[in-house]
C-alpha cells in the first residue's frame, strides 16, 4: 500500500507543479474545449428518477452519473467494472466471469445483486430468470453515460429495482469505430457506431464485439474462450421511437461444469405526444425474448409489455408523474441444479431437474408521483406504485422525499424509498422440503437515506448516510429467512477541478452489515460474510498539454469476514488526434502492481463459499477514429 500512495503522490506533485505558469491564450481556449467534452462536474443531468432530465443533485433519491468519456479515460472496460466506482457498490466477477455487484454491503446471488439494469431504458435481461449479468458487460465504447439509483426505485420501475438501478444510456451521435488488445490475456474487442439523418428522422447503430483466449477467466481456467457481441439501433421520427438491442454471450472455461450461454434481444417501441399544454404523454411496448444455460441453469422465455406515461405540469406548484404498465411475463421452459447440502464432499454438479414449463405470470402495475414545492428551494416528493401478480399477491410501494436548496452551494435532502421483488422462477417452482410449509412472500427492501450536497464553481462534495431493512428473504422452495437482514453506513464523495489540467474524484464508504444468512460461532454478529466494511476510489484525470490525458484509478477493497482486501491501480494514456484528425491512441496497465484479486460468492441454499481469483497484471491498447 505504501507503494501504491507513493505513485499517487506523484502523480498530483506533477500535475500542480504544471499550474506555475498560466498556459498562452491559444492553448488555454484548446484546453476549455476538452474541458467541455468531459465531465460537468456540478451539472450533471439525469431523467432516470423522474423520467424528465434534472440536475442529479435535485431530484428525489441518491443519483450518481458516469460519462463515457472519463471511463473510457481511466481505461474502464465494461459497465460492470465501471459501478465499481459509485460510493457504497462493489463490482465481482463470479468462476464464469459473470459480472454482478454488492450494494451497500448485503450481496445477492441472482440478478446481478438484485439491482435493476436497463440499456436505454429498455429491460434487455428477465429478471425473473435470476441472470442478468450479460447486460453489465457492454463495452464502455458504447456507452455516452451511466445513470445509477443508489437504493431503491420500486416506485417508478416496478420489481427488481431492489438494491439499486443502473441504465446504461448508449452513444448514438457521430461514427466511430475501435478496436483494442490485452495481454497477456489474449483479448481483442472493437466496434463500430454510425449515425446520420434522413428526410427528418435519425438512425443509428452501434455493435460492439468480444473475445479471449487463454486466460479470459478465472486464474484456475487457463484456457477460457469468452465471446459476446452486443448491438443496438434505434429509429426516431419526430414523437416516435423504434429500438432493438440484444446481447450474445459464449464462455466455455475448458472445464466441465464451467459453461454459460445467454442470448437475448428486445423490441421497443415509444411514441410521445403533447395532449395539451403541459401535458405529456407516451406510449410504449417491448417484446423481449432470452434464452440462457449454464451448468446450474436452463431458461427460456418471453415478455410482453405494454404502458403509457404522462407528465403534468399544468399546476403552480405541482408537477405530477403517473403511469400504467401490464406485463405477460412467460416461461417456456425452466431447469435447475440445487445447490448441494452444506458439507457435501466435492464431486460433479447435481442433474438439472424440470422446474417449471409454459408458465405465465401477468402483472399490473399503476404508479403516481408528485413534486410539490412547498417553497421556492423546498420540494416534496410523494410517490407509491400498486402491483398486483395474478401467481402471487398485491403489493403498494410507497416513496416519500424532501429537497431542501438551503442556498446556491447547499443542499439537504432526505428519502424514504422501498424496493421489492417478487420470487425468481426457481424460488418458485423449486419443490419445497420434505414436511416444510412453503412461504412465497414479496422480498422487500426499506432504505431511508439523508444527503447532504455542497456545489460550487468547479466542485461538489456530498455525503449521505443509509440505513437499509431487507424483509422476506426468499430461498428456494418458498423458504423465508427470518428475522430481517439490515445495512447502515455512510458514503462520501468528492469532485473537483483543479484548474484546466486536473480533476479528482474521489469517494469512500462504510458499511455495518447483519445478514441471517450467515450463520456460525466464528460470526456471532451475522455480518455478511463477502462484503467488505471499506471501500474507496480515487481517480485523476491530467492534461498537461492539449491533446493528451493521463488517467489514474486507484479502487480499494477492505477486508472481508471470509477474504482479504486488495488495492488495484490503473493507468491510462490517451493521445488525441495522432497524427490524423480524430484518430486516438490509449494504452494502460490494469492491475499495475499485480495484486491478488480474490471475490467471494455465496451459494443460494448453504452458508459455503466460493473464491475466484482472476489473472493479475495486464498492458492494452486501443486505437478508435471518429468523425
């Protein structure tokens, strides 16, 4: 660790000693233009809380926005290795290189950590499926931003948006293609985007393609192959949208029972409409087919969904949110291995067993929310969504809010939200043990959060403190974990731009954790056993001349009840417009100082645990020209 602080004191010592002479006038406007493409740190617009663009730091609930561009900066890979960043999220990677992530120190195992992921606002994954890793390993080239809710989001997207919800907004302006290398992994990913207008309506498409070679997978798998390929075009004319996306993902680890599948796509269509003055309306539907396998696991479904939304802005002080939405979710075919008995003695994985066949289950839901400006800097926010299940039950989510502006740089805001989820496919369709009584509740989580959010000219800090009950825990086989799981801590972050050439960010969180689910005389306070209590990322971003930028990461992992922690470091060199106007060269070390990177999961059904522990040291290059 003493290494890795020295290397980042460097780093700054270098960037302030290029602030002693103000650059020529003529570099200086150059550099106000790179300014520009990169972060807005206190502008920051967001419509994922309310589904009207906002500035992040005003709308109810705790939003964090990732641009693109600084990702790929910083030589972030995925998405999924992008949430690593927001404060109070752990992103890991499972034996089959499964991207998920434990929010807030209380880990899941399906749903990539029971977090809702949307790409443009579109589901391209089933959550009741229990998998939905794929969508988290869209390349960053694709990706203009990242809009996350840490916590919950129940009351404007329905189930699954428990710990949290992650909508992935992809690029869809100017063409561009790229390509990059790894080693010594032997990885290559490149893709290609275009966009152009025609006679008033606007394509765009954007494909992205993956594949490694040995060592693609955990360091046991040494001859891994991981090929996934990722696409999305969209048509808009005037008040009417069309998109489709799918994802397609091959992992074979060359070991037996080290095996995933997925291949899913969706169609969606929006159309939106004025019905009178300061009134909105829109319309959608989206068909959704996915089919995924794995040594556990074998699914195959559709959905259907179809809504309308309107917004409302015609009173003083009142702007109003509501919709409707109905689901015929399907599953045509449904398998799973149970986990084996705690202490069973290694051995080849359970035989699948048939769970479920032509199942249906529809789904209701109504929503409303409004935004009431008690003052000219007091808003409250009043929110609950009605869900009714025709295989289960009904269920009302409420969410209330306050956004207090104390002044220009100071803002106070306090939520209580709640989150649910109602039983996977196979915690509903597992056969329950013999002599038990099945339960099949609503998994729920209630978070209430306080955040606290200083603003002024080039730099933001804000800190909140969480305290989460997660209720109902569901197993398979309709068993309810009692009593409730709890999460408390505090998360703070940092932004600033100091001058033209630097910006720092800079977070870090901690968390107390009481999970039933763990269980033993070495835990006698329950905390859960894979999350660690720390965690913390600080990343620079330096120009010392026009046209090339030094990005710097350094993500920290506390300890864990089960596992270590570790400290990763990333650099990042990016030269812009090498020697052709639009041509970029980068290249970086992931892992710099090679550290032993150990993730832990925990099986479904037993308290024991899974380690992974991937390849160290890594050196890339991506070459990409836009115009």
């Amino acid at each position: 660790m003493k290494r890795i602080t020295i290397t980042f004191l460097a780093i700054l010592l270098t960037a302030f000693a290029a602030f002693a002479d103000d650059p020529p006038p003529q570099q200086a406007r150059a550099e106000d233009k790179e300014l520009a493409d990169l972060l807005s740190i206190v502008q920051q617009e967001t419509e994922v809380a309310t589904k009207t663009m906002m500035n992040s730091d005003y709308v109810p609930g705790i939003v964090t926005v990732l641009e693109g561009d600084e990702l790929e900066a910083l030589g972030i890979i995925t998405a999924g290795e992008a949430l690593g960043l927001v404060p109070g999220m752990f992103s890991v990677k499972d034996r089959l290189s499964n991207q998920a992530v434990i929010s807030r120190g209380l880990d899941f195992p399906f749903n990539a950590g029971n977090i809702l992921i949307l790409i443009n606002s579109i589901p391209l994954t089933r959550p009741d499926a229990g998998i939905t890793t794929s969508a988290l390993q869209i390349p960053v080239e694709q990706i203009e931003r990242i809009e996350v809710i840490r916590g919950p989001g129940s009351v404007v997207y329905g189930d699954f948006a428990f710990m949290g919800l992650v909508n992935i907004v992809t690029r869809k302006e100017g063409s561009r293609g790229f390509v990059r290398l790894d080693s010594p992994h032997r990885s290559r990913s490149e893709g290609v985007r275009t966009a152009f207008d025609a006679g008033g309506s606007t394509f765009t498409g954007n494909v992205s393609r993956y594949d490694t070679g040995n060592l693609g997978g955990p360091a046991t798998i040494h001859s891994a192959n991981d090929g996934r390929w990722y696409g999305v075009a969209t048509y808009d004319r005037g008040g009417f949208s069309l998109a489709a996306e799918t994802a397609h993902r091959d992992y074979d680890g060359g070991n037996p029972g080290a095996q995933f599948a997925e291949s899913s796509w969706v169609l969606d269509a929006k159309y939106t409409h004025s019905l009178a003055a300061k009134l909105d309306g829109t319309l959608h539907a989206s068909y959704l087919r996915n089919e995924l396998a794995d040594v556990t696991t074998t699914f195959s479904g559709h959905l259907l969904r179809m809504g309308a939304d309107v917004i409302w802005n015609g009173m003083r002080r009142n702007s109003f949110l509501g919709g409707v939405d109905y689901t015929i979710s399907t599953t045509d075919d449904a398998r799973f291995a149970p986990a084996p008995a705690p202490g069973a003695p290694p051995g080849p994985p359970p035989a699948q067993i048939l769970l479920a066949h032509g199942k249906e289950r529809r789904i209701t839901g109504v929503y409303l929310q409004d935004r009431i400006d008690l003052r000219t800097n007091l808003s409250l926010t009043l929110g609950g969504r009605y869900d009714a299940y025709s295989d289960l039950d009904s269920r009302f989510t409420p969410r209330v809010s306050l956004a207090w502006r104390l002044s220009d740089r100071h803002i106070l805001k306090a939520q209580y939200a709640e989150g649910f989820r109602p039983p996977t496919f196979f915690e509903l369709y597992t056969p329950p043990a013999r002599g038990s009584v099945p339960r099949y509740y609503f998994e729920s989580n209630a978070t209430t959060e306080l955040n606290y959010v200083y603003r002024a000219a080039g730099h933001v800090g804000r800190v909140t403190l969480f305290r989460a009950i997660i209720s109902n825990l569901i197993r398979p086989g309709g068993v309810i974990t009692d009593p409730n799981a709890k999460a408390e801590g505090v998360e703070v972050e940092w932004s600033q731009q100091v001058g033209v050439p630097l910006k720092v960010d800079a977070n870090v969180s901690y968390t107390e954790t009481e999970d039933p689910r763990a269980v033993g005389p070495a835990f006698p306070r329950n905390p859960n056993l894979i999350a660690p209590k720390w965690l913390g990322n600080l990343s620079l971003l330096y120009r010392p001349i026009s046209g090339l930028i030094i990005g710097s990461h350094l993500s920290h992992v506390g300890e864990r009840p089960r596992g270590n922690g570790f400290d990763l470091v990333d650099f990042t060199i990016t030269k812009q417009d090498a020697g052709i106007r639009g041509l970029d060269v980068r290249v970086g070390m992931k892992n710099a100082f090679d550290q032993s990177v150990r993730y832990l999961f925990v099986r479904p059904n037993n308290n024991q645990t899974d380690t992974t522990v991937f390849p160290g040291r890594s050196v890339w290059v991506q070459l990409s020209w836009k115009r």
